[in-house]
C-alpha cells in the first residue's frame, strides 16, 4: 500500500523530531472557532523523554510518496499514525463519488481515528498531501503504551477530542454558510496560515490546486476555478500555478459576510 523500502517500514531512529516533543504544527480545517486554528493539543510535550522514547520505540516508521494513500475508507483499523514529517489529507468520499476534505494534518499530530485500537473500519481516509513521514502504532502497542503511561492516554484522549471540535465545526459551516462564503473563509484562513507580505499584497505560497480547494469548501474543481476568476477579474487576487496573490483582503471579508 505504501510506496517505501523496505516494505514501507523503518525502524524509528534516534533522530526523530518528535523525540523533542515540539508542538504540533496548524493543522488546514474550515472553522470559525478561532481557538482551532492555533493547533491542537500537544501530544508529546506531555511526556518525558524517556517516554517520547519508549513510544517511538514501540512504533514503525514508514515513508508516504505525495499522492499515495496512508489508509482507505471501508479498510480494517490497525492503530494511529503519528506524522513525522509531511501533511496528511483526511476525507471521506461519499457514495455519489462526491468528496470532502476534512482537514490536512501536518507534523506532530496523528490520523487514523476516531477508533485506536484496531476494531471496525476507517469511515474516512488519508493521503499524504506531501511527502512524508509516519510512525505507525497498532492497536494493540496502544492498548499497552496507555497502560504504562497515563499521560500518553490523556494526550490521545485530548487529540480526539480536538478532532471531535474539528469536524463539528465543519458541519457547522457547511450547514450554515453558503459556499461563496466558505471559499472567501477558506482564503482568509490560507491568508492567515501560508500568506506573507509582498509589494503592497499578500502571497500565499503553498500550493493548493482548484480541485483541494474544492474539496475543502464542498463545491465542484469547475466552480471554483470561475469564482476565482471572477475575482481575479474584479481584482480581489490573482491565481497562479504555484501560488496566490491576495490584493484585497477586505473584499474577501465582505464576501463571507463579516460586519
């Protein structure tokens, strides 16, 4: 399944960042709970040295190519996956063949919830957006580790419950907002999140094609390609290939509706 030598798996190395137990990086979601796009909780930083070593040690690290899945809807759990490196893309494809983003995941967090330890099937599923790197934990390591260390269970526990804010706040947006408005939010968000001041405007340098943003915002790659000339024609941005340039951020705050 995964694209990696030898069988996708490596043995966790001393080197790993997450030994540091630095906080997770802002994870990509539609929201408009402000205290979710600050990231969530720290996981690692819970815990001792010792114990970010014993978790890893406990772990399988496996290379994810861009583009390749790291688990698929329908498909048996197996545990979580702990993300080196990279960005993870979690979404759920429904039976029309209609798809959602449901956020992506960037170094520090874990994927492969809600369920841990290895029972039922995934309801959504993960690609990694970028190239990456996992450490896998089976459900079974996670019933022991939980029972040796309390403060990992209480950092799993509280990463779910982050997760749980997550989703709710985006079926809140999807049933509240239109989708004009959910795109104008979802550019202020990368705005927010990636922008950076350039000659008088704001440059958003990750690249996220039309068909991600539509898979974030619940609309068709079609209807977000003319929404976003039409503001390019109103000169509110301009999209480029491998970025963005946003020249008026109030009339973005004015398309989602803010007073």
């Amino acid at each position: 399944m995964l694209n990696a030598p030898p069988h996708g798996q490596l043995p966790v190395v001393a080197t790993s960042p997450l030994l540091a137990g630095a906080a997770p990086a802002q994870a990509l979601l539609l929201t408009e709970n402000a205290a979710l796009t600050n990231g969530p909780p720290l996981l690692f930083q819970r815990l001792t040295a010792k114990e970010r070593e014993e978790v890893l040690r406990e772990g399988q690290k496996r290379v994810v190519y861009r583009g390749k899945m790291l688990f698929s809807q329908g498909t048996p759990h197996d545990g979580i996956f702990l993300i080196e490196s990279g960005r993870i893309r979690v979404f759920y494809i429904a039976p029309s063949g209609r798809e959602i983003t449901l956020a992506y995941w960037n170094s520090g967090n874990f994927v492969g919830g809600p369920e841990l330890f290895g029972q039922g099937h995934h309801v959504w599923s993960g690609v990694a957006a970028t190239n990456s790197v996992v450490v896998h934990l089976t459900g079974k390591t996670l019933r022991r580790l939980i029972a040796q260390i309390p403060s990992f269970a209480i950092g799993l526990i509280e990463g779910l419950t982050f997760k749980g804010k997550c989703y709710s706040a985006l079926a809140q947006m999807l049933g509240t907002r239109s989708v004009t408005e959910r795109l104008a939010h979802l550019l202020l968000h990368l705005t927010d999140a990636y922008g950076v001041r350039e000659d008088g405007a704001i440059v958003i340098g990750s690249a996220f094609t039309h068909a991600d943003l539509a898979h974030m915002v619940g609309a068709t790659r079609q209807w977000v390609t003319i929404s976003l000339k039409r503001l390019q024609e109103q000169g509110i941005l301009k999209a480029e290939k491998a970025r963005m340039v946003i020249y008026d951020v109030a009339a973005l705050h004015a398309m989602r509706g803010d007073r």
